[in-house]
C-alpha cells in the first residue's frame, strides 16, 4: 500500500518498488495474494489496463487505513527510539 | 518387487493351474514390453515435438503454475498475473523460489472459500486415494491370499497376524471412501474449470 501511495503501478512495478523502498523481493504469488485480499477490503481498485499490465490504485478508504497504519507505526518507533536512547544514556 | 510379482504368479499357477498360463504369458511376455516401449516412443515423440526455445519454455511454465489456482481466480487475474509472471521469469528472477511461492500461494487460493475447499480436496483424494486402496490394501491383500511370506512396503504385512485382515480391510475401505470423494466431487470442478 505504501508502494500505491505516490501513484498507480501494475504489479511487476509494485514488485521493484517495494525491493527499492523495502529492501524485500515480493514473489508474484505474494504480492498477488496481497492485491486479492486488499482488493477485497476495498483498500486499492484496479485502473484501466496498459496491454496486458493491470496498475491498481488506492481508494479513499485505502489511503485512510494507510495513514492510520502507518501513523501508529511512527508513534510506536518514536516511542521506542525515544526509550532506546534514553536507556543507553543511564548508565 | 519382481520378485513378489513371480511368487503370485506361481501361486496363482499352483491354485488355477493351466489356466492361468495364458494370463500370466500376455502379462509378463506381450502387455509388459509392448507398454513400456509405447510409452518411451510416446515420450520421445512428445519431447522432439516441443518447441524448446527459451520463450516457449517459460510460457508453458507460466500457464502450468497459472493452472494451479482457482477457475475464477484465473478468469479474474490469470492475464495480468502471467504478465508479473513473464516480466518476472525475464528479469532472471526464475529460480525455484518462484515455482514454491506459486505453489504455495494457489494453495491457500484454493482454501479461502468452501467451492476451493471442495475442490482441493476432490483433487487430493483423486491423487492419493490409490496409496491406501492399491498400495496399502489391494496389493497385501492378494500377496496375503497367495499365501507369500513376502512384507515389502505393505504395512499390514508387518503387524500381528490378528491385525493384518482389519487393517488391510480399513485400507481398502478408507481408499473407497477417498474414491468416493473424488468421484462425487469431479462434476462441480469439471464444472468450474
């Protein structure tokens, strides 16, 4: 989803995006078990098609579950960082 | 094995006497030798009438993983997914990975709904049910009827003389039961696909 999050892709550029971004190589049935059940969910919706290429986009719903996700991942690593550093300090 | 198979032979000889040589001649002298050289020159034939080019190759591996998932699945994603599939293949990402992650993945396609369930199950019981049927009950039960003192692989062969018959019987009743499944369930995933 974060992969959708700058625009449309299809899956082959889902798939290099996210080994960019996230340093992991998504295999084709993965990421495809991931559009199905995010498809599902209402979370992404397929565009027009680009020859045999499908690109997907978020929904409105989608970008919402994305910015709570990932809102609360941020809060969980400040928190820990937060103590992290604090903890190292005390000696 | 061969072995097994001749100690049948002669014990079917010795109860049936003369009429069983004509059976046992087409069996071991004509059916078996005129079996296996048809199905290596059918192998062969096959095998030089393929196209073996690198793109011939790959395609028939994307529509063979393809055909693992679901028939709706397919009709849904099938082309765009052979399409990740064949940029994949392309980029030298084609290593076994890719054929297990597929494997897996349609796997657990097929369980997410009650039809895939059925189906899954009607093409396990159509693959396994001769282990228990055939290997596990019918073939004991013919080595225990002629009397062989020969256990191979047969684990009813191996047990208590008072449990043999029991689980030779549960074997053969668990295959039927498995034959069942596949055979009542073909229709809905002839249906499907």
């Amino acid at each position: 989803m974060s992969s959708l999050a700058e625009g449309p892709k299809h899956g082959y550029a889902l798939i290099n995006d996210i080994e960019q971004f996230a340093g992991v190589r998504l295999q084709p049935g993965t990421l495809y078990g991931a559009v199905t059940r995010l498809l599902e969910g209402g979370l992404i919706e397929p565009m027009d098609t680009e020859g045999r290429r499908q690109p997907y986009r978020l929904t409105a719903e989608g970008a919402a579950a994305l910015q709570a996700h990932l809102s609360a991942q941020r809060r969980i690593a400040d928190l820990g960082l937060r103590r992290l550093s604090a903890g190292l300090a005390t000696p | 094995m061969s072995a097994d198979l001749a100690t049948v032979s002669s014990k079917a000889f010795e109860r049936w006497g003369w009429k069983c040589v004509p059976v046992i001649v087409v069996c071991w002298v004509v059916l078996w030798p005129v079996g296996v050289v048809w199905l290596a020159v059918s192998l062969v034939a096959l095998y030089r009438a393929r196209d073996r080019s690198e793109r011939a190759v790959a395609e028939r591996r994307i529509a063979r993983m393809l055909s693992w998932y679901p028939p709706q699945w397919r009709a849904r994603y099938g082309e765009e997914f052979s399409e990740v599939l064949r940029e994949t293949i392309r980029s030298g990402h084609a290593g076994p990975r890719l054929t297990l992650n597929v494997a897996r993945e349609s796997n657990a396609t097929w369980w997410q709904n009650a039809a895939g369930r059925r189906g899954l199950v009607t093409v396990w019981c159509w693959s396994l049910c001769w282990l228990p049927l055939v290997s596990q009950g019918l073939v004991p039960l013919i080595i225990k009827l002629s009397g062989s003192t020969s256990r191979s692989w047969f684990l009813a062969l191996y047990l208590a003389p008072g449990l043999q018959w029991p689980v030779i019987a549960l074997m053969v009743m668990t295959g039927l039961l498995m034959l069942s499944v596949a055979i009542r369930g073909t229709p809905a995933l002839r249906q499907a696909g």
